[in-house]
C-alpha cells in the first residue's frame, strides 16, 4: 500500500472513528419537517426517511459528491447548533474540514474539536449523544477500508490494548470491533477512563510509539501520519532524527508525541515577551462643578451683563451697576464693607492692596501692601478709577469688588439689564473656570488613585487623552436611596487633563478613567486563540516543531485584551498554531 492510500484509508478510518462516540445511547430528536438553512444545504425533508431521499435532493436517484458534501456540511451545522442550544452558547460551527484536515483523526480530532469548543469530556458525552443522532449518517459516507487495511488496525490495536495494560492501566479493555466497528472502542472508553489525564496520556504516548502511532483511542495526537510505508523502527528512527536536529524539543513538557503534517499552510503566531498591563475603568463625569451663586452685596441699576459660558479672570468686570463696574479680584475674604481712608486696618485691606499693586495701579505711586487703608492707598483706587473712565473719589463702595480664590465661569445669569438689585440678589451664578472630571471612588479602589497618579481619559467621541489625578477628598460621604438604605462610602476623586483642555465641544459629559491595575513585566504571551482547553483540567499549545506539531502543557497568568501569559516549556520566537485549524 503506498503512501497516498495510506493516508486515505486513514482518512476514512477516522471520520468513522469519530462517529462512534456518538453511535451508542443516542436521544431520538423529534420527527417531522424540519427547515433548515445552512448555506450549502436548504431542505424541508421528514427525519424519518432514508438517507438517500434526505440526500439526493435533485431527486434523479443518485448521490451526487457535491449532495453529500452539503449533507455532510449541514449535518455537522445541526450538531454545532444543537450544542449551542444545550448548554454550549459559545460553540462554534464544525465545517467537514476541521475533521478531514490537518493532523490527527479520528475520536482523537473529535475529542480536541470538543475541548477546543469548551465542552469537558466525559461530562459532555450526553449531549453530544442528543445532538449528534445525524451524526451516524455520516459513517455511511466512509470509504470502507479494505480487508488487509482493518486487519492491520485490528492487530495494531490489539497490541496497543495490552501495551496499555503493561502501563499500569491493568483494567484496559481489549477492542470489541463487532460492537463498536472502527476501531473497536466505543464511548464506554470515555466513560471508565480521562482519556486526557496525564497518567492515560503518557501511557498512550509509550503504546503509540510502539504501535506505529496507529490508533487512535481519544487524544489529539493519536494520528501521526506517514508519508512512507516504513515500518515502527523507521517511525522510531524519524522521531530521534527531530530531537537531534532540536535537541531543546525533548525537554518540553509535552502532553503528545509529534504528530507528523505538513504545517506550512497553518495559521501560527509566536510566542512573544511583552508587558502585559491590566487596567480598570471607573465612570466619571466631565464638567466645570457645580453651580453656584456668587453673592456681590451689590446694590443699584444694572447696566452690563456678562453671557453664559463666560470666564472672568482676576482683574476684570463682572458686570456693571449704575454704570460702574464690579471687579473680580482674587481673595478668600468677602467685602463686608466699603473701603475708604476713614477705615480700621484690616485683612480685607492687606488683599485689597494686594490686587492693586499686581493689576498695575500702584506702579507710579509708593504703596505699602499692609493691612492699613493710608492716602496712598486712596490715590491708587483714583489711579484705577481714572483707567475706568470713573468718578475720582478714591473708594470703593460696598459690593464695588469681589473677592474669590479662583477665576469664575459665568454659569448662570440671574437678573435683566436695568433691573434693580440690592444686596440680597445674586446676579450670576458660577462654576469653576476650567473644567475638572470627578468620580466616587469606593474606598476598596482608593489604592489605585491616590493624588498625583496619571490616569487615561475617554472622551466620549472615543479619544483618549492623559490626566492626572488632582485632589482627593478628605472625607467619604454616603447615599442613601429612595428606600433609605444607606450605600456604600465613597471618596470624590478630582481629575484634571494633564496639558490643558483637549476639546470645547463637551460642556459637560461622561468620561471614563482608566487606570492600570496590574502589571506584569517582561513575560511570555500568546494570543488567546492559541490556547487548546484540555478536557482533563488545564491548557495546552499546539507548537510548530521539526516535521509537525506537538501539544505542550502551559499554566496561564493575566489576560489583556487578546493576550494570555503563558507559563512552560516555551521559548520567545516559538510558533503555535491558531485555533481554527
């Protein structure tokens, strides 16, 4: 036999292997007309009819390749939805590729396409028993090997079941090829023994190697195909000839011997060194604080207004009054009253003096900056009066300026130009000048964002800009609901852009704050697809080596985004295969 009809036998052998899991104890699905469309398959047929009526859809009687084929395809969509419909929402289709293609056959390929797809084996045997009553119509298309063909499985599998027995699995049973067909084992093997546990697995590994690789009872790595028709020797002296050409690749901690394929068609990616940062998102909200009203203890006719959104720094007119202006200045004392020669020293003097000497009035004059009202002082206010176009009188009424710590944003105007207000009426409300994101923090999240930490900011246009973390409050507060139930404390945290105010499109909006959480540095990564679920418990890898592909067992760290650290014998460069292969 050569090498060509080796492979295809094999092929045949193992689609029916495949179906033998689910041959046994198989659930009746309901009967009766079903629609279904599955891209290479659209048919109302009746459960119950013949194989050939489902198949033969042009109705001349015959089964064309092309009508199996999308038989075949929509049998195994069913299956794939049914799985999802049982238990398994994220499994994915099984096209007739993923069981004919690429290394491995049989009950082995089917058992990798399950853990694969996230459903643990044996635990997941009944449902691929209710789903896969269809499955055995698929046998039916398997070329039957021929008589020297199974004769040659049965003995190989034979010696397997007793080499199995010598590895200590002393309750192994011998193949029942009658019962079972193929070859010989049904899903009772399942049942009695986890195929994937490390003790099956190196047991298998050893009879696997002694046999030729030959039989296929449940891994992955059952099939390790021959391009010749040399014998176990040969098979023996080619896997030598890898390790001697990577003699790094006996060191890995490998779940499967190497199973021989052509990979040059697989979907790889490498094994990468990188920094893996972990974050955390925390929703905040973008605006200029609260609003609120700036007392002026002004009194008279209003003559100017400022508008909404305006920023009045120190030094400039809030607005006018008997046509006069009320200057911003900066100061945490209010005015309490007016400011003249006749008046006790005082602190508010001191700030008042303050503001003059850094706007510029005092420059020709010899001003003191002290907490004493003196002529000097008087001759300043003139000198600022003059600059106004005002009255030289030399003071400053009442509610003439006001004093705040910080420059304003006119967020509300409160009155109407020629109305009278008295020292009761806020004529504007105020938020803060620049604007500033603020977020509750829970107190288990305080570590993450103390003052000074730099954090990313999510416009909500999806830009991300730097910022930093400015102020954390001093004391936590606490909610209580509509109920009167009390939440949990929290801290305000202030965040501020870190160079200056990206955009002026968002007055105010919800903004996210992302933070790194976790970090870890310098570690060996591959992406997620790349990691095989094995149905024993834990991960694997399929690794690209010398003449196929080997599984390498692998302890997994952090996920970021579309990445997974990855623990084991593994070196930076080295190449996996990608699920979907």
């Amino acid at each position: 036999m050569n090498s060509n009809q080796a492979k295809s036998s094999r092929r045949a052998i193992g689609l029916a292997l495949v179906l033998s899991l689910t041959a046994a104890a198989c659930a009746t699905s309901a009967t009766g007309e079903t629609e279904i469309a599955a891209g290479l398959y659209a048919q109302t047929f009746d459960d119950d009819r013949p194989l050939e009526d489902k198949v033969d859809t042009d109705g001349d009687g015959e089964m064309s390749d092309d009508e199996i084929s999308a038989y075949a395809q929509w049998v195994l969509l069913d299956f794939s939805d049914c799985m999802r419909q049982n238990g398994y929402p994220d499994f994915t289709d099984i096209s007739i590729e993923d069981l004919t293609e690429g290394s491995g056959s049989g009950q082995g390929r089917f058992i990798g396409l399950m853990t694969q797809r996230g459903v643990p084996l044996p635990d997941g045997v009944p449902t691929i028993q209710l789903c896969g009553e269809n499955l055995s119509d698929l046998q039916t298309f398997a070329p039957e090997p021929s008589d020297d063909e199974q004769a040659e499985l049965e003995e190989n599998v034979l010696e397997f079941a007793a080499c199995m027995r010598s590895e200590g699995l002393t309750n192994w049973p011998d193949p029942d090829f009658a019962a079972n067909g193929g070859n010989g084992y049904g899903p009772g093997l399942l049942e009695e023994f986890d195929i994937q546990s490390d003790e099956v697995q190196s047991a298998i590994a050893t009879c696997q190697a002694a046999n030729s690789g030959a039989v296929d009872v449940g891994s992955d790595e059952a099939d390790s195909e021959s391009d010749s028709d040399s014998d176990a020797d040969t098979d023996t002296d080619s896997a030598d000839e890898v390790d001697a050409e990577d003699p790094e690749a006996g060191d890995r901690t490998a779940i499967s011997p190497v199973i021989e394929s052509d990979t040059s068609d697989l979907n790889v990616a490498e094994v990468a060194r990188r920094d893996l940062v972990q974050t955390k998102t925390f929703a905040a909200v973008l605006d200029y604080g609260e609003l609120r009203p700036l007392p002026t203890n002004t009194t008279g006719i209003i003559t100017e207004l400022p508008s909404v959104g305006d920023t009045i720094e120190f030094g400039e007119v809030l607005f006018a009054v008997d046509g006069q202006p009320v200057l911003l200045f900066e100061g945490d004392s209010p005015q309490y009253r007016s400011f003249n020669v006749d008046m006790t020293d005082g602190a508010d003097v001191e700030q008042l003096e303050r503001n003059l000497a850094n706007f510029g009035y005092a420059d020709d004059f010899d001003l003191t900056v002290d907490d004493d009202f003196t002529y000097v002082t008087a001759d300043v206010i003139e000198e600022m009066q003059i600059q106004f176009g005002l009255e030289e009188t030399g003071e400053l009424g009442l509610g003439r300026v006001v004093f705040s710590p910080t420059p304003v944003r006119i967020g509300a105007v409160n009155v109407e130009l020629g109305q009278s207000v008295n020292s009761q009426v806020n004529v504007v409300s105020v938020t803060e000048s620049e604007q500033r994101i603020t977020l509750d923090l829970e107190a288990e999240d305080l570590l993450l964002l103390p003052a000074g930490t730099d954090v990313d900011i999510e416009l909500p246009d999806g830009t991300v800009v730097a910022g930093r973390v400015s102020e954390v409050a001093a004391v936590a507060t606490q909610t209580v609901n509509q109920q009167g139930s009390a939440g949990d404390p929290t801290i305000e945290i202030t965040v501020v852009f870190a160079s200056g105010t990206p955009s002026e499109v968002f007055d105010a909006a919800p903004v996210d704050i992302i933070v790194a959480d976790e970090v870890s540095l310098d570690v060996l990564t591959v992406p997620v697809p790349a990691l095989i679920a094995m149905s024993g418990g834990g991960h694997a890898v399929e690794l690209i080596v010398e003449g196929g592909t080997q599984l390498v067992a692998v302890e997994l760290g952090d996920f970021v985004d579309d990445h997974v650290e990855i623990r084991g014998d593994l070196r930076e460069g080295d190449r996996v295969v990608m699920a979907g292969n």
